[in-house]
C-alpha cells in the first residue's frame, strides 16, 4: 500500500479517482475484509474499460477472494448479474483462470 491509508486505497473500488490513485502508487490489488479487489468488482458490474485499465496497471487476475473466487468467476456471473463476455476476454488474455463457481 505504500504511503496510502486502508481509506484511500479502498476508493479504488469507487471508481472515483481511480486513475490518480493509481497513478500515485496505490496498488490494483488492494483486498477488502471480503479478499475482494477492485477488478473483482469491476468484473461483477460490467465496467470492461476500468477492468481493461486494472489490468493495464498490474492488477492480479488470479487472486482470490475469501470465498475461494477471482476476477473471472465475478465475470462469469451468479443469479445476480449477467455475463460479460469482453471482460472475460480481457481476463483469459490475461492468465485468468476460475476459481469456484458462485
């Protein structure tokens, strides 16, 4: 984490500031109490540019959250949300491989 605090890093997962968040060292791979990270989110709701972007700037494609899941199991979907198959592009480009299923 560097020089950033839990509380600023987080903000990565908002999707606001991401860009000078990153930019000024805070780290793509940052895990919430849950092991999630801010591609695991952004897999989840569909936002192929910040996945593409997390990507860009390093972030893991194979970590995995405390339920045993990664970024491509997010993608993939659950019965809450849809499959998004450019990001699921962008994550097997990457070296995704799944985790456990929801």
């Amino acid at each position: 984490m560097g020089q950033y605090a839990a509380n600023e890093v987080y903000l990565v997962r908002t999707y606001n500031n991401h860009f000078d968040l990153l930019e000024e060292g805070a780290s793509p791979n940052q895990q919430d109490f849950e092991g999630d990270t801010a591609l695991m989110d952004a897999s989840q709701r569909g936002y192929t540019q910040v996945v593409q972007m997390l990507i860009e700037r390093g972030a893991d494609v194979n970590l995995i959250d405390n339920g045993g899941r990664r970024a491509l199991d997010y993608a993939n979907g659950n019965s809450q949300t849809l499959c998004y198959q450019a990001i699921i592009d962008l994550i097997v480009a990457a070296g995704g491989i799944c985790g456990n299923a929801f």
